[in-house]
C-alpha cells in the first residue's frame, strides 16, 4: 500500500533497476569482446610478439572502457579519481594476464581450477579498487561488500573456467541443419570454443549485473 501511496518510489525502483541492468550489459559487453578479442589473439591462434602485443593493447584499452562504465552511473562526479581508473583499469589487464600464465604454468585441470582461484582473488582488489574510485565515502556492511565484490569474482573466475574447459579440454561440434538451397542445405556448426564464449558470457553478465544492482541501491 505504502508503494500505493507514493508512486515515484515505484518509478525511482524501476529507473534503477533499468539503469542497472544496460550499464551490466555495457560493461559485460565491453569485456566479453576485449577478453574474447585477446584470448583468441594469445591462446586460441599460434602467440607470437605481434599477437602478445596486440592482445595486450586489447586488454588494456577495453579494461579502461569497462571501469569507465561504473563510473558513467556514479552519484557523485566530484567523488571520481582519474588516477585510480587507470590503476584499476591495470589490475584488471594483470588479472587476465596472471590467470592465462597460471593456467599454462600448471597445466591441465589443476591449472585451470588454480588459475580461477588466482583470477577470482585478482578481480574481487580490481572490483574493490574500483568501489574506491568513484564511491570513496560510501561505506557499505560486509554483506553488501560480498555481494558487490567476491560473488561477482567467483561468477566471472567460474565463466573463465568454462571458457579454458571448453577451448582446452574439449573438442565436440553440433551441426544444425537449416534450410536447403537447391542442392545444398544450409548448415550452422555450434563447437565446444563457441559455446565456451557463450557461457562465459552468461557468467559475466550475471556478474556485472549484481555489481551494479548493489552499487545503485541507497
């Protein structure tokens, strides 16, 4: 009733969950295709100088565009630190970097399950670091602080670890048959690497989304 009486609480609750959910899905986007573009260039192609460079100037500029977006629904601009933007937009490339490293160090299913643990310890100081950035002065419970920081970072460590499984230790394809073209028929194939990309996406989206639900929450 008491939503009843005051309809712009309604409206205010709608507002941010629709803010929330297209800033999720902006930044998700953004790191989808810079961790895909760069995963594809360093691990899924034969490494070479060109290609590590290349994917590390990928890494970096789409990690700067994704700690931009949290900042793009701050409450406060004043509160904004362009120095720390960048430090966290470094930890998030050094994450990504450390847990492909770790992965190939070790080696096989220990190495990647080990190589999560890392990225997923990685992520929850980037995603603390970028709290910092831009919400200094909010001081939130430590149930807030999980959900906000460690939930996401196991979300997104757990897509990584069905991006390797699938690109690593898989190899199975589903063709799909679509609609003949005179003498041929038009097919689609679906492999282990794309439905890899695929889950990991569903994982950081699902991420980011209860990161900023948590952020634009008063």
């Amino acid at each position: 009733m008491s939503v009843i009486r005051r309809p712009g609480v309604l409206g205010q609750t709608t507002q941010r969950r629709l803010v929330g959910a297209t800033s999720a899905l902006s930044a998700a986007a953004i790191e989808a295709l810079t961790v895909g573009t760069w995963f594809a260039l360093v691990a899924v192609e034969s490494r070479t100088i060109f290609t590590a460079l290349a994917g590390l100037g990928v890494l970096l500029f789409g990690s700067l565009l994704r700690t931009g977006v949290l900042g793009s629904v701050t409450t406060d601009p004043y509160h904004r630190s362009q120095p720390m933007r960048f430090v966290a937009a470094i930890v998030l490339a050094a994450s990504w970097l450390v847990w492909l490293l770790t992965a190939e160090w070790i080696g096989g299913l220990e190495g990647i399950a080990v190589a999560g643990a890392v990225l997923a310890v990685g992520l929850s100081i980037q995603f603390t670091l970028e709290r910092r950035t831009y919400y200094r002065y909010r001081t939130d419970r430590l149930s807030q602080t999980v959900v906000s920081t460690i939930v996401p970072s196991v979300l997104v460590a757990l897509g990584a670890t069905v991006l390797l499984i699938a690109t690593w230790l898989v190899d199975w394809s589903i063709v799909f048959a679509l609609f003949p073209i005179g003498e041929t028929t038009l097919t689609l194939e679906v492999g282990s690497i794309a439905a890899g990309f695929a889950g990991y996406g569903v994982f950081l989206f699902l991420a980011q989304q209860r990161r900023f639900h948590q952020l634009l929450t008063p």
